[in-house]
C-alpha cells in the first residue's frame, strides 16, 4: 500500500530527495557560521547568493562563447551529418569487403538513418526545459527551508517517523546526512576536473565545438560509468566533422580523462564520501533509471549510500 503510493507521487518524491541531498550539503557550512555565531539564515543566504554570483560569473563568461559555438554546430550540423554518413559508409564498404562481420551493413544502416532523424528533434525540448527549471526552484526552495531551521531535515524526518523509533531513525539521519554532505562536495569537484581536463584536450587538439563538448563532458559525469562513455561518443561523432584523425585523438583523450578520473580523481575525493562496491552502484543505476527516469539515474548513487549506511546498522546491532 505504502510503496503503491510512494510509486504513485514517485516524482513528488524524487524532488524532494534532491533536497535533502542539497540540504546535507549546506548543513556542514550552515553549522559552522552558527558556531561562529552567524544566524543560520544568513549563513544559508550566504550560500545561496555566493552560489548564484558563482554561477552568473560563469554564465556571463561562458553563455557568449557556447551560443556562438552552438549557432556554428547548428549551421554545420547538415555538412556534419553528411560527413558522418559518408565516413560511415566507407567504413562499411571497408568491413563488408573483408567479411569483418555478417550483419555490419545493417548496422552501418541503421546508424545512418538514425543520425539524419537527429536534426529534425534538435529542437523538441522546450517543455521539457521548462519542467526541469520548475523542479529546479522547488528543489533550491524546499532545501533553503529545511536548511534556515537549525535541524530542519531531522524535523521533516521526524514528522514521517513512529514515536518509538525516532531515537534510531535520527542516528541513521546523521550518519546519512554526512555522507550524502560529502558525496555533493565530492560531486562538484569531480564535475569540474573532468570538464577542465575534457575542454583543455580539446582545445589543444583544435576542436571547433571544445567548450560545448568539455560542458557537454562534466554534465554527463553525473551519471556514473554510462556518462562519460556517452561524452566519448559525442565528442568522437562531433570531430568525425572536421577529420577522422581528430575524432579519434579526442575520443583516446577522453578515456585517458576516464582513466585518470577512475584511478585518481575520484578514489581520492570520492571513495571516503560513497565507497560503494561498483556492482552496487551499477544495479543501483539500473533500478533507479527503471523507477524515475533521468533523474532517478542521478539520484541512484546518494540513495545507494544510505541505504548502504541503514543495511550496515542493521547488520551491527543484529550481531551486537
């Protein structure tokens, strides 16, 4: 019945869980300027504005030279996909002379047909912009909320939990806020090398679209494994327009990025926030994608590493 209704409002809940996420992020901040004695509220609007001019900064330094690189994709995109079509059909001419594989003429196909349908849907998602800025308000609303109360999440949590339970269940919200606190941080600065080190190799290589694909390359980041696979593709389909040769330096530079994010970057930032087994984090993707989409995909990671943390206090006070 429960989870009948909880699958029903499933996208109610989703916002609400990037809430709590962005509220156990705030927290660590919020909690040290009460220390110093700054009101929570200021401390909160503190964050909210430094954030803003952080990302108005940005946007006013890198929305005019992404429009421009955006209108110059746009305006090749119809010798691109042609250039792509026909570097595809020399390949499988190439494949199907040297019997590589049976079935690569209808690969090769489809691959083509698929990419002369893109063009027309380019622009199909203006309903879906405006739905993703709505939940984006709601979102950044609920945690501020949460956030100005000096322990406004546990009080939220508290109102869902049953009286003989809630001395258990507000242990297993500190553990979890903190770790849900520190994967964000984690998040964001991972976010942010990767996309520095996509655009640098880029821009080095000489790619037309360098700054599109490295923003292009630190967004799809969010999504573990899948993400930068996808970012390999595009930036290898995108360069394909301007030689083969640097489709595929740029394709071998972004899984060289992949590889110093996989063994680098994210074990030194990363390991202590989430530290969950990769088999878990795959499944958890799996069922998230399944359950809410996009974003669940996005959420399935911090959902894992509390439900990870509930699963170990369980075992523990099972054995205790």
């Amino acid at each position: 019945m429960v989870l009948g209704l909880v699958f029903l409002i499933r996208d109610v809940v989703v916002l609400v869980l990037f809430a709590i996420i962005l509220t156990s992020a705030i927290e660590p901040f919020a909690a040290r300027m009460e220390n110093k004695k700054i009101p929570r509220v200021v401390a909160v609007s503190m964050v909210y504005v430094i954030g803003a001019l952080l990302l108005g900064t940005a946007l006013f330094f890198l929305i005019p030279p992404l429009l421009e690189q955006v209108r110059q994709l746009a305006i090749a995109m119809p010798s691109f996909f042609e250039t792509a079509m026909m570097k595809f059909e020399s390949f499988k001419q190439f494949a199907i002379q040297h019997n590589i594989a049976s079935n690569v003429e209808y690969f090769f196909d489809s691959l083509s047909s698929e990419l002369g349908q893109v063009a027309p849907n380019i622009f199909s998602t203006t309903k879906a912009v405006m739905t993703g800025t709505i939940s984006v308000v709601i979102v950044l609303a609920v945690s501020f909320y949460m956030s100005v109360e000096k322990g406004g999440l546990k009080k939220f949590i508290e109102t869902l939990t049953p009286e003989n339970q809630r001395d258990n269940v507000m242990r297993l919200v500190k553990k979890s806020q903190a770790k849900l606190g520190k994967w964000v941080q984690g998040q964001f600065v991972v976010i942010l090398l990767v996309g520095l080190l996509d655009f640098l190799g880029l821009f080095f290589l000489g790619a037309r679209f360098a700054l599109l694909l490295g923003i292009a390359g630190a967004i799809l980041e969010i999504i573990p494994y899948a993400g930068p696979l996808v970012a390999t593709v595009i930036a290898f389909l995108i360069c394909l327009s301007q030689s083969l040769t640097l489709a595929v330096l740029a394709g071998v530079w972004f899984l060289i990025v992949q590889q110093i994010e996989n063994h680098v970057i994210t074990p030194k930032i990363m390991q202590s926030a989430v530290g969950l087994n990769p088999i878990v984090v795959i499944l958890a993707i799996l069922i998230g994608t399944k359950l809410a989409g996009v974003l669940g995909l996005v959420l399935a990671v911090p959902v894992a590493a509390v439900i990870e943390v509930l699963i170990s206090d369980f075992l523990g006070t099972k054995n205790l």
